[in-house]
C-alpha cells in the first residue's frame, strides 16, 4: 500500500477511535467551549525551516519526494501546504513533520513555498496556526562514488561502472566524453551502465563524468573523476625495415617506393601515435590490431642514418612511450621484396619481381644473380615494380643464390636479397575443383584444379587412376574428362601428385555426378541474321539456341516437333566438362515448317531423371515488307518495382532501317509510347509470370510482326562449383571466417533490382542461411569442428525457383604441408628489439608455425580489407636477432598429415 494511503487510514482510524470513547483515545480530541465572545485569532508558528528532501530509496520512478521540515511546537495535526496544496504528512514530533511531495506539483509551477497549517479546533491552536512561506527547493541529484574509477583504454567488451549518490530516477543517463549512457538503477541511490570500447580510447585529458536526471525537474551531478589508462605500448616490427636516403642523391637514385611505415606491437591504441627521432607523425590505424602506419617526414630521406621509431599512447599524465625501434635509412639501394622467392632446379627462364628503393633511373641500375650480370631487367612499372629475367642456363643447379642492384651513377651496391633454386618440388596443395557438380550423359571437358606448388611433372588422379595433364601454370592444371567418366553416378575423388624428390599427394576433392539432370533455360533464339525473326519462305532455318543446363542429350523441339541438334560450349581455352556457364545448341529447321509467316515455338528438353522442358521462347517468321520489331530487354524480371527495369525500349524497323512508329500496341491494346520509343510496364504488368505481345504501327507500312516479352520469375539455381571444396579440420579458429565462394548461374534476379530483397539461401546439410548477392560467404571455423562431407545446395525456393543440385565440400583430418611463398622483410637488422615478420603462403593451417633456428612462433592471421588474410604475422624476440649471417626460414604443420615447408633465406645484417 502507498505511504499517503496508509497515514490517511492512520488518521481516520485516531479520529474514529475519538468518537467510540475514551477508552480508544490515544489523545484527547478536540473539544469546542462554549461561545465567550468572538472567535480565538489564528497565531503564527513559531521558526519553521525546510529540512532534507530527497527521492526516497525504493523510489526510482522518482514519483514523489520525502520531505523534512523542521521547527518547534508543531501540534498532531499540523499540515504542510505547498503552494496552497495540501500535503499528505506524518507527525513526527513538536519539532519535525514529514511530507509526501508529489513530483507533478514541482513541474507544474515555476517557483514554489511551503508552509505549515494547524486549522482551527486544535486544542493547542484553538484558533488555528500558520507559519510564514519560506522557498521550497527542489533536490539536486548526488553523484557520491564511481566504481572502478579508472579503466583500460579499449578493452575487448564493455565495462560496467557503477555509481552511488542521491536522487537519481528512472531514465537518467550517465555522459562521459559528451556521450549520454542509459544508467539502470536498482534504487534511487545506486546504478550501473556500460561503456563500450570504442568509448574509452586514451586522450591526454583528465576526464569526468556526471549524472544527468529529468525528474522533477532535469539537473546534473557535481562531476568525478574517472580515468582512462593506457599499458606502454611495444614495438615489434617496422615495414619496410629499411628505407632509401632517395633525397640524398638529387633525385639520380629515383623516387621513393614507400610513403608510409607500418608498425606491428603490443598494446597498441587507436590514438597511439608514431614517433620519428621523437617527432609524432600523422598516424592511423592500419587494421585495427595492434598495427599503424604513419606518414614518413619530409626530411625523412635526406641523409643516411639509424632513424629511432616509437610508439606513444597518450595518457592524462603525459602519456607512455615504446622503447626505441631502429629504422635504417641508407645511401646504397634497398632491396625489399623479390618473388617468386622460389624456383625448381631445371626451370625454363624465369621473370622475376624485384621490390626496393634507390635503385637509380631507367637504365642506371645492373641486377646480378650469383654474382652473373643479367642482360634483361625493365622498370619500374606504375607500382613501382622492377623485373628481371635470369635465363635457364642459370636455374640448372640447386642452391641459394644472392640477389644485388648496383647503380651505375655512384656504384652503390644494395645488401643481397636470396632465392632458393631447389632440386625438389614442394608438396602440390588442391583447393578448388571447377566443376564440382554434373550430372550423368553431361558433355565430356575439362576438369581444372586449383591450388598451389603445381609443376610440368604434377598429375591430375581420378578415382587414384592417372590422367593426362596440362599445366596452365603453378597454381592450376587440368584433365579431359571422357563420356565414361559421366556414364554412371556417383562421388569421384580427384587429387593430384607430383613426384618425387619432394612433392606428394594432395588433400582429396569430390567430383559429385548426379543421375539428376539440370532443367534448361533458353537465353536467347536467334535465326542466321542473329535476330529473333526470319523472312518467311526463305528454306532451311539455321537456328541458334542460346541458354543454360544444355548437353549433347538435349532436344531441341519447334513448335512440339523435336529437331536434332548440335551441341556446343561457348568458352575460351577449350570446353569446361557439364553444361558450362553459357551453351549453344544449333538446329537446322525444314524449310517446310518455315514455309508461312507465323509465330513459332521453340523448347529445349533435356530427360530424366531431373531435367525437363525449359520456358518456350518464340520465334517470328514475317512476311515481305512486313515490319519487325525487337525489344530491349525483351525479359523483365517478375515483381520488379524499379521502374527503371520495368522500361522497355521497342525498335521498329522497315526494310531493315530504323523507323519510328505511330502506334504502339500491348496484347492487342493501344498504349502511348514512354517517350519516342519506349515502354513502361506497370506492377500489375510485370506482378505474374506472363508474355506480353508487343506490335507497333508505322503509316504507310502497317502493323509490325509481333515480338515478345517475357515476365519471368525465378529460375532454377544451378551450382557449378565451390571454393574451397577441402579443407582441413580445425584449419582456421572458430571465432575466424574465411572466403567461400560459389560458381553457378541464377542464384538471383538478374536485372539487379535493389529495391528487391534477395530470398536465396545456402543450405548447408539441409541447414538453410542468407546468401548474399555476391556470391561469397564466410565460412565459419565452427563449420570444421567434425570431419566428414559436406552437402550444399542453392535454394530459390521462397522466390519460386527451386533448389540446385548439391556440391561436396570434404573436411578432412589430415593436414596439408605448408608452401612458403614470402618473408617480409628479407633482410633484417642485428640487435633489434623484436622482429615481426610478414608471411604469405598456402595450405597454412592454424597449428602451423614458423620456424625460425631454434625459435618458434605462432602465426597470426591479417585481415585488412575482407575476411580472407592478406598475409600472416610471426613475431620473434631480440635473442633470435643477436647472430648476423644467413637464417633459413620455414613453416612446420604438425600431424595428421602436415610437414615442413622448403625454405626461404633471410639474412639478419650487422
């Protein structure tokens, strides 16, 4: 029950208890005397002040106030008014009276007064007693502790804070750095609220936070402190780890290759800044993770030198600062990347790529291989890219050979960068198979594998069986498949080996055949001309039937009658194995059915199971003269609301030339053209599969043959291929995700409708999840928790479209052996702090580690633009740092599978 609800029964039950006898009385009442004359006068009361008033603890809706006024000979039943309204009030003793303030009293009025009434009959004011108005004020909320009052600066989740004070309500905010937090309160004296990451990054200023409240009236706290801290950030690696003094030159030695440093460490912030020889850079974050870059000084590269980089975060006490990093800046060129960092023993001659800094201008530079001067180096390209080409009387022998540039202006000779000539090829690493997904009697082709570490000796394995092999280069081969190979259903495992010394066997693919057949989808019929309509009378048609799902069993039918046909792909470099992401079928039709003018139609039929006969299209045999008309586009997609892909552009043509017509008719009915030429179609138009007959009307030549429009709805997806189609169990974190890509056609509306949202989904086991419009999802670490196959599929069915026939994805337990492909930087520096290196490579699991001597490190995945990594970071200490001379790099991925990698050659320089 209410508190005024309670001293109201209170009162009325002392009043009761006065007229049932003086048995019940607690006090006398009241009792009137006999009239002496004129009636006793109203005296004042005497000192009356306002106590404390304060939103009472249970009280966080802040509904009402409790307030405390202090005084002296206050009778029972004395009563406090505020502004002339009468407060419920509790008797609490001759010098102390409590009242109820309701707060919609306090917003109502702009200033306020209470006083306190005895009215008359009191048997100590008989009279009646007043005191004076004295102001009334409303209550200040109290801000009295935060709890932590001081926080790490970006912490991976929110941090909860806690406050205590007075007065605070339901749908205060707590404002920190300008920002209003909701605060949840569990009375009116404490509460709590979240501060996000992103709300506590470090800035040099003390910073405060207050309360605000809105009832009754809106105020704020007093402010407190609560501080922000930041851990001294540490540097781990700079890129590049050597720079040129290009400006010390004049300009001879060539322009600058890198603006920008990027610095890898520990406990890096968002607004830790770059230091160069203690002057802060323009400084940003690269991506997000402990990574900068920062803008090199314009005096950067006057001179050589030994540069010092650190890192400061900024902090209210002037902030913490990283200990020196060594940056070299030279005068001789500086040599950065070279790739390919690896090549075979034996290898034809090969281009490489040569990354670096003050190399001279065009022609001013000499590159040597093993101490040999090469004939054929060009550069730099726009990126700043040199290339040279050792010839293969130079790759016959296995061995590390030693990179330099000398400049033919001073003779400055650059610090060798290494490649390995190998004897051995590395393990071969499969990826993707494209197609993935046939069915059985497709069109025998090419089946290609992509992957990594391919050479002229690697073979393509079907079922473990040989298969003739084309390298198309190292990262894809493929094979013909034959008719027998798509005669029967089934799973086939494709691999491919390269032998030894070195290579191996890769990670199984799955090539699924169904017995199911794709329906087929006609794009577009087109006669000798390439038009959608022929002249009447002209003898046999040469027919062109253009679409998807077709193979050497589809039958092409005119008008119910089945023509032969021949089948053929649509591609360069040779036919893809299945119907292929575009096929034509050509048909000879008798030129007895093409005899008459008329309309005719066309079907493709492919059998079961699965299969079937695809949407007709039409084509039109028109008389002498008559006029034609074509359509652009001559499909609209069902549904659309974007009136831009409801207009149609409708060409008429006499005699072949472009003419403008009078009249426009759609089903037989006259309708205004949308501008000179067009057609706009509307919702009701386009709202069901249908095909509207478009004609037009030219004076002087009458009314045009028909064309046809179509309102088509969802196709049927067909999935060709996905990538990756093996992955290893556990290969990326649960927490990462990584590409996974889909080949096939019709997985949305193609016109590109934005308005319309996409209902196409991946089912993944029968599991469906939203596909997006690009064909490339994340796949989950979770996703390779268990070993086993994978069945996906690409389902239009909410849209009316169906489901495509299901590709294989293999988890597998074992792992592949890692391929090396890059160390950056290839040189570094003896005695520097730490060492972050840049990996790029394949088949790198997340057990793998580098290799480093004796020294190992785990490999970081780096994420900048998307969610497949640009590189992997492998940090190592100052005591892998402490030997000059050569080091020989790998990547070691421990059992089930795995191995180590072939090695690349780092040098740690005095």
């Amino acid at each position: 029950m209410r508190p005024d609800v309670t001293r109201g029964w209170l009162c009325l039950l002392w009043v009761l208890c006065c007229a049932c006898g003086p048995g019940l009385q607690s006090h006398p009442a009241p009792v009137e005397e006999p009239d002496a004359g004129s009636p006793p006068a109203e005296v004042e009361l005497p000192f009356v002040t306002l106590g404390e008033v304060e939103v009472e603890a249970a009280n966080v809706e802040g509904s009402e106030l409790s307030m405390q006024v202090l005084g002296v000979d206050f009778a029972r039943f004395s009563a406090v008014f505020l502004n002339d309204q009468r407060l419920t009030t509790q008797f609490v003793s001759s010098t102390e009276l409590r009242a109820v303030v309701p707060t919609w009293q306090l917003v109502a009025a702009t200033d306020l007064f209470f006083d306190v009434r005895v009215s008359r009959g009191d048997p100590e004011y008989r009279g009646g007693a007043r005191s004076a108005r004295i102001p009334f004020t409303v209550p200040a909320p109290e801000l009295t502790s935060v709890t932590p009052d001081s926080l790490p600066s970006e912490p991976e989740d929110a941090v909860q804070v806690t406050v205590t004070g007075k007065n605070l309500v339901r749908g205060s905010q707590a404002i920190f750095r300008d920002t209003s937090y909701p605060l949840t309160l569990t009375s009116s004296r404490e509460g709590s609220f979240l501060l996000p990451p992103s709300a506590l990054k470090p800035l040099a200023t003390q910073d405060q936070l207050v309360i605000q409240v809105s009832r009754p009236r809106t105020a704020t706290t007093q402010p407190l402190p609560l501080t922000v801290t930041s851990p001294t950030p540490e540097i781990m690696g700079v890129w590049p780890s050597s720079l040129n003094a290009t400006d010390l030159h004049h300009g001879n030695a060539g322009s600058a290759t890198f603006e920008r440093i990027i610095v890898s460490g520990r406990q890096v912030r968002s607004t830790t800044v770059v230091k160069w020889d203690g002057i802060p850079l323009p400084t940003e974050t690269y991506d997000g993770k402990n990574r900068v870059w920062a803008q090199i000084p314009l005096m950067g590269r006057v001179q050589a030198g030994t540069v010092q980089v650190t890192l400061e975060t900024p902090g209210v006490h002037g902030g913490s600062e990283s200990s020196n990093h060594p940056l070299r800046v030279k005068s001789e060129p500086v040599l950065h990347d070279v790739s390919p960092a690896w090549v075979l023993a034996g290898s034809e001659e090969v281009r490489f790529k040569l990354k670096g800094e003050g190399l001279g201008l065009y022609a001013q530079q000499v590159v040597h291989w093993g101490g040999h001067r090469l004939e054929h180096s060009f550069g730099p390209d726009f990126e700043g890219v040199w290339t040279f080409i050792v010839p293969a009387a130079l790759l016959t022998q296995a061995g590390t050979l030693p990179v330099t540039v000398t400049r033919t202006f001073d003779g400055a000779v650059s610090s060798p960068l290494f490649v390995q000539v190998f004897a051995q090829a590395p393990a071969p690493i499969a990826h993707s198979l494209l197609p993935s997904v046939l069915s059985v009697g497709d069109a025998p082709g090419l089946l290609y594998v992509h992957g990594a570490g391919f050479t002229s000796q690697s073979v393509i394995l079907l079922d473990g069986q040989e298969r003739t092999t084309r390298l198309h280069d190292p990262s894809k081969v493929s094979t013909e498949l034959q008719a027998a190979d798509l005669s029967t259903k089934g799973v086939r495992t494709v691999t491919v080996s390269t032998p030894a010394p070195g290579g191996g066997t890769t990670l199984p693919l799955l090539l699924a055949v169904h017995a199911e057949r794709p329906m087929p989808i006609i794009n577009r019929v087109s006669g000798n001309d390439g038009a959608s309509h022929a002249l009447a009378g002209g003898g046999v048609l040469r027919l062109l039937v253009e679409g998807q799902g077709f193979g050497p069993s589809s039958v092409v039918r005119w008008n119910g009658q089945p023509l032969p046909a021949q089948w053929t792909c649509w591609t360069s470099g040779g036919c893809t194995a299945g119907p292929g992401e575009l096929t034509r079928l050509w048909v000879d039709v008798p030129a007895d059915q093409v005899a008459q003018p008329g309309v005719s139609r066309v079907t493709v039929f492919n059998p079961g199971p699965g299969g079937g006969e695809s949407p007709e299209q039409f084509f039109v045999l028109t008389a002498a003269g008559q006029p034609t008309v074509s359509l652009s586009p001559s499909v609209v997609d069902v549904g659309t609301r974007d009136e831009f892909y409801r207009e149609v552009t409708v060409w008429t043509r006499v005699t072949g030339t472009l003419t403008q017509a009078s009249a426009l008719f759609v089903n037989d009915v006259e309708r205004e053209f949308d501008g000179p030429s067009g057609l706009l179609l509307s919702e009701a138009e386009v709202a069901t599969p249908r095909v509207h007959e478009i004609r037009t009307f030219t004076v002087g030549s009458g009314l045009s043959a028909p064309a046809y429009l179509r309102v088509q709805g969802a196709l049927p997806p067909q999935l060709r291929g996905m990538a990756p189609g093996v992955v290893s169990q556990g290969e990326w974190a649960a927490s990462e995700e990584r590409h996974f890509s889909l080949t096939g056609e019709n997985f949305f509306w193609p016109r590109g409708d934005l308005q319309r949202v996409s209902g196409t989904t991946l089912d993944w086991d029968d599991q469906p999840r939203p596909f997006g419009r690009i064909p490339q999802l994340g796949l989950e670490g979770t996703k390779l928790a268990h070993v086993g196959v994978r069945a996906l599929k690409v389902s239009r069915v909410a849209e009316g479209g169906g489901v495509s026939l299901p590709a294989l994805l293999n988890v597998v337990s074992e792992r592949p052996v890692p391929m090396l492909t890059a160390v950056e930087p290839m040189s570094a520096l003896k005695g520097a702090p730490a060492l972050t290196l840049r990996i790029k490579g394949k088949g790198i699991h997340s057990a793998t580690v580098l290799r480093w001597k004796e020294f190992r490190s785990s490999l970081k995945a780096v994420y900048v633009l998307d969610n497949e990594p640009t590189h992997y970071e492998a940090t190592l200490p100052a005591e892998a740092l402490a030997t000059a001379g050569g080091v020989d790099v790998t990547l070691e991925t421990p059992e089930p599978g795995g191995g180590v990698s072939l090695p690349l050659h780092v040098v740690v320089e005095k």
